[in-house]
C-alpha cells in the first residue's frame, strides 16, 4: 500500500541529437563487428604487431617506406593505426577475395604469398 511518494525517479532525459549520435555509434560498431574486410585487416595488424615493432616496410637507415615506393615515412616506422599500412592490406584483401585464394589467419602467412 504505497502511494510511490518516498521514491525518487533518475530518469534524465536526452536530446535528440544526443540519442541520434549515440545510434549511429551502435550502429558504427555493429556494422564494424560484421565488415569481413575490416575484421581481417584489424586480425592482420594484431598480428603484425606480435611479429614486428616498427612497420616491416619501413627502412629504418633512410627513413622510408616500401609501401609507398620510396615515400617518406610520416609516422617514423609506427604501423599501428597507419593509414598507408591499412590501405596496404585492404588492397591485399581485395586481391586475395577477387582470386578466389583463401585469406591468411596470420601475417606471416601473408608475406610468404605471392600475388
């Protein structure tokens, strides 16, 4: 027999561009979590770091980077979140799937195929 007067309600209320913003990150996540490209280039960059501390493409005497044919290196050999690294592997994601050849589980398996 409690009329509910004791209780306090926390309800806070949000604005729509707050609820807006906070779907499209959920939305964000959930098509992240089921991109196939994109979880295969994350399992290769993990991979890579177990493997490797600099980035395997990055001349550390003069400073350059293999991927981008003699470029230089902005990010000073640091693959993780390098967005030539990245661009790098989506590209050998597209190769391997338009051939029809079965995608490494490991980057060292990667390097070793030849395409």
């Amino acid at each position: 027999m409690s009329s509910g007067q004791g209780q306090t309600s926390t309800r806070t209320k949000i604005s729509e561009k707050e609820l807006e913003k906070i779907m499209s990150q959920l939305i964000e996540q959930e098509s992240k979590a089921k991109d196939p490209k994109k979880k295969w280039v994350t399992r290769m960059l993990r991979s890579a770091k177990m493997y490797h501390k600099m980035c395997p493409y990055y001349d550390k005497r003069t400073g350059k980077c293999f991927i981008k044919m003699g470029g230089k290196c902005e990010r000073d050999g640091k693959f993780d979140g390098c967005p030539v690294f990245i661009e790098w592997l989506s590209k050998k994601y597209d190769e391997l799937t338009q051939k029809g050849v079965p995608l490494p589980m490991d980057f060292q398996d990667l390097v070793l195929l030849a395409v």
